[in-house]
C-alpha cells in the first residue's frame, strides 16, 4: 500500500469561547457537563503513539482557551517531534496570548462576520494581531 498517516488533527480541548451555530466540532451542540480540557497526562500520552509524525495540527474546540496553552506551546513541537506544528483558531486571543503564537510554523484562522450565517458571531476585530 505505502500509505504513510503523515498529519494528525489534535484536540486540546472541547471547550469553545465563541457559539457558532454551525461549528464543525459540534461544540454548540455538546451538552456542557462533556466539554473537557485535556490534561498533560493526555497530551504525553498523544506525544508517545504521534512521535515523528510530520505535522501535527492543534485543533479544539478552540485550543487556546486551554489553560495550559501558553506553558504547553513552547514544548508542542519538542513533545511531538513533528516538522510542522499548525493551528486551528477563531484568533480571539491572539492579542492576549501574542507570544505563543510564535511557537507555530502555522496560523489558520476561522474568520466569522455576522454576514457568515444566521446568529453568528463576529471575531473580526477579534484578529488584529496578524495585521498588527
């Protein structure tokens, strides 16, 4: 065959500081009491099976509200082994957490306007940092 898995999605966490109604993680559809933050023990554990892998995407939820997002940043890329360390983000806290943004190879940005879709919320100014 000489498929190789070369780019995993990695979850931090369920949890998610916008409601969008259409959210692909279907975190506005997930009863509250689910919604998790993962620990270290998770995340060493993740770091043993996906060692090498080639690129390693941080996804959530939204993972930068984890409370450990700015300690763990530095140490994604080390921990992981991975060649490109990317991430999946609304931007809402790229002005409060501007350091640990430095830490990745990739930035993508999920941009809402209240024109996206019907109740959506706008994070527009949200993402200034990348225009800054």
């Amino acid at each position: 065959m000489g498929r190789v898995i070369d780019s995993i999605n990695f979850t931090l966490t369920t949890h998610c500081n916008m409601s969008c109604p259409d959210c692909c993680a279907g975190i506005t559809a997930m009863n509250k009491e689910h919604r998790k933050f993962y620990d270290e023990e998770y995340l060493l554990e993740a770091s043993r099976y996906f060692y090498g892998i080639r690129r390693i995407n941080l996804t959530g939820g939204e993972p930068t509200i984890h409370p450990k997002f700015e300690q763990w940043a530095p140490k994604f890329k080390a921990l992981f082994g991975c060649e490109v360390l990317s991430i999946w983000t609304n931007g809402t806290m790229f002005r409060k957490k501007k350091e640990a943004f430095k830490h990745f190879d990739e930035i993508h940005i999920t941009n809402y306007t209240k024109d996206t879709f019907e109740g959506s919320p706008d994070n527009s100014d949200l993402i200034g940092f990348i225009r800054d």
